[in-house]
C-alpha cells in the first residue's frame, strides 16, 4: 500500500508553523533552559556573555536564554526564524543550515537543542560539531541534546497531548518508527487534530530524523577536536525521560 505522506515534509516547519506555539508554548521551555544556561556556565572556565544557538527553531529556547546571554540564533526554516523574531526581538536571527553556515564571529558558548535531530548520517552530525567549533573561542563550551539513541530507541512509540490557545484546540499524535534498524533513520508521523470555530480539521506531517548511538556522538565530538563530558537532562515531554547531554569544549 502506498503511503499517503511523503518523505520528510516537515510541515511544522513550513505551512503548519503557527501551530508550533500552541502544541509547544514558550513557557514549557523555561525549566529545560533554566538547566542548560546553569550547565554551560558551570562547564565555563571564564564567563559566557555571548551565545550561538544553532537550529533555534520558533525562539523558545531564546525566550529563557536571553536573560543570560547575548544571543545569535540560527535556523534553516523562514517560517520559524518569523516566530522567533516576534517573540525575541532582542535577539539576532539568521536563516542558515547548521552544517554549513559561516558567521564572521566567534561566541562563548554553543547550544544545539532537538534540532540536531534532522542530522540523518554521521557526516551531516560531523558537520553541524565543526560549525559549533568553528564558532567557538578556545575554552568555549559546546552543549548537545541527544533525544533518541539506538540504544533507547522505543519501536513504535506513540505520544498524545492536547493542547488550547486563544480558542484553538489540537489533539497531537506523535508516532516514532524505524522501517529499517540497519541504516541511520527514523521516521517520525505528526497528526493534529484541530478545533476552531465548530470546525475539525486533519493535517498530518512525516519527519525524518538520525540514529545513532550515544558512543557514536561521543566518537564525533571527539574526532572535531572537543573534550568531552556527558551530563543528563530530567524532562517531560507527555511522559518523564532522561536524555542524555554531551558538553563539549574546544581546548585552548
């Protein structure tokens, strides 16, 4: 039977932006962020006043961050870099592909949250560390999230959450599978089901993301050049996880 999505629409990130605040509110960030700012200044031999946010996605991140630090942020999506500058108009945005983008600056510190997610091969991994290298000052300090990993990887999981905003009601399915162990994919089916007005619309979305395992993110960090430390990071997300986070820091 022939599937009725095609690969790698990510809609969320283009015509199905708007939902990205009502399933994910800014506020929900806060205590996740409030963690990483803690550790990247603890894993800090000097003071990170500047940071460099690759994959920001709508601004969320951003809107706990820049009470710390003077932030640059970067994202691969028109769309979301929109949200993101209504959001935090003190911050500088960019559109750019975290593998490749150049900025004539160097930061403090580097934080790649879920966004990394959509490295889909050890190279597209390799290249999105060197950018967080490149950009860094010796001493800086690189921070990672790792969400799915071959070792955690749950087949078939499936997540459900409802969510309202000014009047708007969605229902979000997340589905995580993987048709083929053997490669570096997984594939990840979004529904929404929304309310306004009396009305129910549908609208589905297929994600593709990498996997790899935990040694493997360690085996890259290490091969741009960083020290690395492993930490980990308690969070809800429909369900309590324990996701591990990898601390990089370029020698000096």
């Amino acid at each position: 039977m022939q599937t009725f999505l095609s690969k790698n629409q990510c809609r969320l990130y283009r015509d199905l932006t708007w939902l990205w605040p009502i399933i994910s509110p800014p506020e929900e960030h806060i205590k996740e962020n409030e963690k990483f700012s803690k550790l990247l200044r603890a894993c800090s031999s000097d003071e990170i006043q500047t940071l460099l946010n690759l994959g920001c996605g709508g601004g969320h991140d951003d809107f706990t961050l820049k009470k710390y630090f003077n932030i640059t942020s970067v994202d691969i999506s028109p769309a979301m870099i929109d949200l993101a500058k209504r959001l935090n108009p003190e911050v500088t945005y960019k559109i750019g592909d975290m593998r490749t983008i150049r900025i004539a600056q160097v930061f403090d510190a580097v934080l790649i949250s879920d966004s990394i997610a959509y490295m889909l091969t050890k190279d597209d991994l390799l290249a999105s560390f060197r950018t967080a290298f490149t950009h860094l000052r010796p001493g800086g300090v690189m921070l990672t999230l790792v969400e799915e990993t071959t070792e955690s990887f749950q087949q078939n999981k499936t997540l459900c959450s409802t969510h309202i905003k000014d009047k708007v009601e969605v229902a979000f399915v997340q589905n995580y599978y993987d048709p083929n162990p053997k490669d570096t994919t997984y594939e990840v089916t979004l529904l929404y089901l929304i309310r306004r007005r009396g009305h129910q619309t549908i609208e589905a979305d297929y994600h593709q993301c990498g996997l790899f395992s935990l040694e493997t993110w360690k085996e890259l960090l290490q091969e741009t050049g960083f020290q690395v430390e492993q930490k980990e990071l308690k969070a809800w997300d429909v369900v309590e996880r324990v996701y591990p986070l990898l601390v990089g820091i370029k020698p000096i």
